[in-house]
C-alpha cells in the first residue's frame, strides 16, 4: 500500500520540534510496512505564501509516486486545498484540534485566520473520502451533513518504548532539579492563550501558599528525545488548555506512570478514568491547586501506562492501515472504470520492499561506500553516530566492496552494538553500486554521503541540514580540507588548496560561499533521487560529478558553505596521487560523453596540455621553432608549479615547497593521461570495455 501524506507540521532542522505527532505517525505506518511518501509544506517557515501552488505540487506528486491515497495530516486550509486538488484517489483528512476549533482566544489577526482556516476544514471534511478525528469530542465539531460512516476516532499513537518510566532521582539530577521540590510540568510555553498559563501559575502559586514547594517547569524548547527525561524528572502533569483535540502528553505521561491533573478538555477525561492519582479539576485555580495538593500527600507514581498500552504507535498504524484498505474497497467500488485506481493488496514485503521512499521516521540515512578499511572505518563509523542531529534520529548504511582486510569483522562488531549501523554488500567493489545499494535500502527524509578515509566536525550533519534549509539547495556540502602525517602526503594534501593545481576549482576554496559545479561528497533531501535517479553504475570515478551535472540540467541547486567541515585524508604516495587523478581524468570523458557537454573548460586542459607535449616532443629534434615552442611552455608550466606550490606552501608550511611543484605536475599529468586514454577508449576507439587500470579501486 502506497500513501502520499500531506503535512503542514513536520520536524525540521530549524525547527526539530514541529509536528513531532505526525512523525511518530508517519514512522509507525511505516513500520506497519505502509509504504510512504512526505510532501512537506513549510507553513511555519513562510507563512501563508506556502500555500501557493500546492494544488500543483500535490497533484505533481501523485504523479510522480502514484500514492493508492492521499492522506493529509492536519486540517485547515492545507486540507481544503488537497481535497481540491485530488480526485482520482482517495483522501484522508486527519483533524486535531485547532483546525476545528479555531483559536478564539488569540490576537485578532491570528483568530480571522484560524477561522478561515475552521471554514476550510468544514469544506474538506464534506470533500474527503475518509475522515478520521483523534477523540470523540472533536467528531462532534464536524459538519453535520458529513456521513458519520467516513468517520474514524483514531489517537495519535505513543511509543511506548521511549516513553517509560525512569529513575526519577536520576532525571532530576541531569536536568538539575531539586529532589526536594514538587516539581510540576507545564507542557506549553505560554505564548499561546489557549493553554492558560496563566491558569497554571495561579494554581501552582495557591499550592505553595499551602507549605507545598512546587515548581513549575514548562516543557518548551525542549527535543522530542528529551521529553521522557523530564516527565520521568516531574511529580506530576498540569492541563489547563481552553481546548484540545488528543493531547499526546497526556498519553505521554501515563506511559511514563506521572500523575495528572487537568480540566475537562479534549479526551484527557476519558484517557485518566480510574487511573488512581489523576485527577479532573474544574478551571478555576482554587480546584487545581487542591488537586495538586492530592498529588503531592497522596501517590507520586501511577499505573498508567497500562492504560495506553491500546495507543501505541504500532496499534495505532494497525487502525489507520485498516480504515485506508476500507476507503480504498468502497472507493473502488464506487468509481468509473475510467477514473479507477489499482487497489493494491498488502504484499509480502522483504527489507527493500518495506521502506519508506520518504518521512518514515528517519530524519537522516548516512551512506559509507567502503573498500579495505579495517585502520578508519571503526573511527568513522563512531564520530557519524556522535554526531549532532537535532533529534538523533539517524541509521548508517555502510556498503562494503567485499573487503578482505578485516574491514568486514570491524562493521559486523560495530552493527551488534548499535542497531543504527547496517552493512550491505557491494561486489561491485565500486562506490556508485556501492552508493545505489544502500539507497535501495536506506529510509530516511535525508540522505548524507560520508566516507571512511574523512574526519569530520561534531556538528558536520546539522550544518547540512542546516543550509539545505536556509538555502533549499538540492545538495550541499563543504569545501575539500586535506590532511595528512609524513612530509609527502602533507605536501600532497596541502596541493589541494593551490588554485593552479585544482584549476581554480572554488571547491576547494575554504572560505567560499554559495552555487557552484559540485561539493565534496554531498547531503540531499531524498526526493532528490526520485526526480534525478540514482549514481551511473558504469562510473568507477567521477559519479558524484555526474550525478551533479544531471541535478543541476534538472534546475537543482548545489551549494557550498564554509561551515560544513571535514578533513580529508589525501593520498600518502606519488604513485597512489598519479592512479587517483588519472582515474579522474579518464572517467570525466564518459561523463562528457554521456551528456554532450563539459561541465567545466578546465576540465579540458590538463588533457590539452600532456597532449600538446606528446605532440611536440617527437617533433622538437628536427623544427628549431618547434623545440623553442616546447621549451617556452615547459618553462612557464614550471612557473605555473612553482607559484601554485608557493601559494599552498605559505598555507601549509614553507618547508614543503621543494616537492610541491612536482606533486602538482603529478596531478596534472596524471589527470591528462588518464583524459587522453578516455577520449580514445570513449570517442575514438569505442571499446565495448573500459581499460582494466582505470577500473581498479586505487585507495
């Protein structure tokens, strides 16, 4: 079963938080193995000019992905637009609260909006095929003429092994907290009027002047993985909300055995009933603080989680998958022939099968190609797990090229401690199969190329997440930094910064900001590879390159910043240096070949210059103009050298000057050899194979 859900609130790199309900939901369909695809609209970050064309955006990803139905995930204006816009397929409209309620206690600008937005709700619920409300109370602000037989109570589900209890003492001492304190937790921040906070710090302020020392902490800013902490931390849970529609940290609470006290909103009442410990109060301060007071003489620990164990995430996904195989029935029954969509059975799926193309739970999916890294791959692997990922949510897929160095023993230890890490198989030994397997099987919203042979900075992934979403790049990353031990391989890695041995290339500008050709290794959001397609397996090398040319033809965006940062570890000989760059060189002719065009002009001269000295060096003993015309271009190369290895060498160490212009002639060299063999290879000679030395790995 396929599903294309619409969502206005989703967690982002800016705002990690957002709509964390409908990622939870989105992951537990998946793991139900409903196949999904997330299209995001970004109401938060751009207001109501979000809304502009979603109509197309929608119906351009029904193409696209041909969802068996579409459900969108919150009312409001978003719904009405969707349900407009689809037709030919079932539409689910889910409705959580303020889309039906309105926000009658807020500004005035902010409640003509929400009005409009509760009229755009009514108009959706009567156009959806499914309606589904997540409590009782919220179905009876639906529209009375649509047919209560559309209609499903379902609740956001709950994880119930991230939400459970912890030692108490424990928590309050990461969080800080006093141990003495009734400590009480206010689940809103106060800037919306609706939650009464003021409410709340009334009835917290009537408990103290009692001899109790409450405190109240109010649950804002705060990441989805950190919640646990501070329920398991709190005495007990304070609700004061005008209104609700299922407030998840109810559930929340109760799986983490945290007494209640809330007023009669949304389905709290019937979530809490005869849960000993938790209470409803009237509205007023005077009742709240007196069923504080209960809390705090009476039990500090409930047995709610019993309570919720029919709200799990996974009893949840079961109930949605139920009622979309119910639309999809009666809609295919009900329709033309003409306007009938396939109703796909739900398949047996293996590991490829059950993933989601999108949003299913994932926020990140790090891609490691690797070949005969047994001294790095246990460093890299550990310093991408560390890294600083605004919800953590992250797995590693590590495609091993069949390696026979111990690399292999390393991953399998390294994947039974942490179950984030997965090894897939490359036989290929080639990073674009190596790349194009653990996409096949990688699930997250993001996807980051990281290799074995690179360190990188703390916060390297959120800062790629971080421009992709100040810049809505389609690919983004960093600037080469090259490192090395031993005088060669410094020398080696300090030719990366020279303008002439790279051609001026602004990727390896470390202090560059903005568009260019192509960035080392690379973060994408996945819908990426569903428009442009995956790395060309006939590529050894140069894949990324490709791959870029093809985003960018497609109107992509690829971005460079400054503050993504990892250091590469360059080759450590000359030998290995010549093999790298004539791969390089030999491997962007197939990428001229395939598309007709160079990405760059300086990708041509390395070529024109090594074929200007096999030109003329024949030559040279028999026309004096002909040898005085190679001695003027060798000895303005060996300025050319001398001035590059000048300019690295005063970044990197004067005393690396002697070798520095012959390792980038090296790299010259070997780049136009390994160019010319391509054009004859590719062009000229048109082998049906390419030439076995430029096809071996040459890390």
């Amino acid at each position: 079963m396929r599903v294309l859900a619409v969502t206005n609130l989703y967690p982002s790199a800016r705002n990690p938080v957002s709509g964390t309900f409908v990622f939870e939901q989105v992951r537990g369909l998946c793991q139900a193995a409903v196949e999904i695809t997330t299209l995001e609209v970004d109401r938060l970050g751009e207001g109501i000019s979000a809304y502009l064309g979603v109509g197309r955006k929608v119906k351009d990803a029904v193409r696209d992905h041909r969802p068996d139905l579409v459900h969108v995930m919150y009312g409001g204006v978003l719904a009405d637009l969707v349900t407009r816009a689809v037709r030919d397929r079932p539409v689910v409209v889910t409705f959580r609260g303020s889309d039906l309620y309105g926000e009658p206690f807020s500004p005035i600008r902010e409640r003509i909006m929400a009005a409009y937005g509760v009229i755009a709700s009514r108009q959706a619920a009567r156009r959806a095929t499914g309606v589904i409300t997540v409590s009782r109370r919220l179905s009876e602000k639906l529209p009375k003429d649509v047919p209560r037989s559309k209609v499903r109570v379902i609740p956001s589900g709950v994880d119930l092994k991230v939400f459970q209890p912890m030692p108490k003492s424990e928590c309050q001492t990461t969080l800080g907290w006093n141990s003495r304190h009734f400590n009480v937790l206010f689940p809103a921040n106060g800037e919306r009027p609706v939650k009464r906070s003021h409410l709340t710090a009334a009835a917290v302020e009537l408990t103290r002047e009692t001899g109790i020392p409450a405190e109240l902490h109010r649950l804002t800013g705060v990441s989805f993985s950190e919640v646990p902490v501070w329920m398991n931390a709190s005495d007990v849970l304070i609700l004061t909300s005008w209104h609700e529609g299922s407030p998840n940290v109810v559930k929340e609470a109760l799986a983490c055995n945290l007494p209640i006290v809330s007023v009669d909103v949304g389905d709290v009442e019937e979530r809490i009933h005869g849960v000993s410990g938790c209470y409803i109060a009237e509205p007023v301060a005077k009742d709240l603080a007196a069923k504080l007071s209960l809390v705090f003489r009476g039990q500090r620990v409930i047995a709610g989680r019993e309570k919720v164990g029919a709200l799990s995430l996974e009893t949840t996904a079961e109930e949605l998958k139920s009622f979309y195989a119910q639309l999809l029935d009666s809609f295919s029954r009900s329709t033309t022939p003409a306007r009938r969509i396939e109703v796909q059975s739900f398949r047996a799926t293996d590991e490829r099968e059950s993933n989601c193309a999108n949003g299913n739970g994932l926020l990140l999916s790090v891609l490691v190609p690797c070949y005969r890294e047994a001294q790095t791959i246990e460093r890299c692997i550990r310093s991408i797990l560390a890294q600083e990922i605004p919800n953590g949510s992250l797995e590693i897929i590590v495609a091993d090229g069949m390696s026979d160095d111990g690399t292999r023993g390393v991953l399998q230890r390294l994947a039974a401690e942490d179950p984030r890490v997965r090894v897939v198989d490359n036989p290929q030994g080639i990073v674009s199969t190596g790349l194009n397997l653990a996409l096949a099987v990688a699930r997250g919203r993001f996807i980051a190329r990281m290799d074995a042979h690179t360190r990188y900075a703390p916060d390297y992934l959120a800062q790629c997440l971080a421009t992709m979403e100040k810049t809505g790049a389609d690919n983004v990353g960093g600037p080469v930094r090259a490192e090395a031990e031993g005088y060669l391989a410094r020398a080696i890695a300090a030719s990366f910064h020279s303008p002439v041995a790279v051609g001026g290339s602004k990727s390896h500008d470390l202090n560059y900001e903005g568009p260019l050709d192509s960035v080392w290794y690379g973060c994408w959001r996945r819908e990426v590879f569903e428009r442009v397609g995956l790395f060309d397996e006939r590529l050894v090398r140069n894949q990324d390159d490709e791959f870029n040319l093809r985003l960018r033809d497609a109107g992509g965006v690829v971005w460079q910043s400054p503050r993504i940062k990892a250091w590469y570890s360059s080759r450590a000989s000359l030998g290995a240096l010549f093999r790298q760059y004539s791969q390089y060189g030999y491997w962007k002719v197939k990428v001229i070949q395939k598309h007709r065009k160079v990405a760059s002009w300086r990708h041509l001269i390395p070529g024109a210059f090594v074929l200007s000295l096999i030109s003329l060096l024949p030559l040279a003993p028999f026309f004096p103009r002909v040898l005085e015309f190679l001695i003027f271009e060798l000895v303005l190369y060996f300025f050319a050298c001398l001035l590059g290895g000048f300019i690295a060498a005063r970044q990197k160490g004067i005393t690396l000057l002697p070798i520095l212009p012959g390792v980038i002639c090296t790299c010259h060299v070997a780049y136009g050899l390994g160019f010319l063999f391509g054009v004859w290879d590719f062009l000229l000679a048109g082998a049906s194979q390419p030439t076995r030395s430029f096809t071996a790995v040459s890390r």
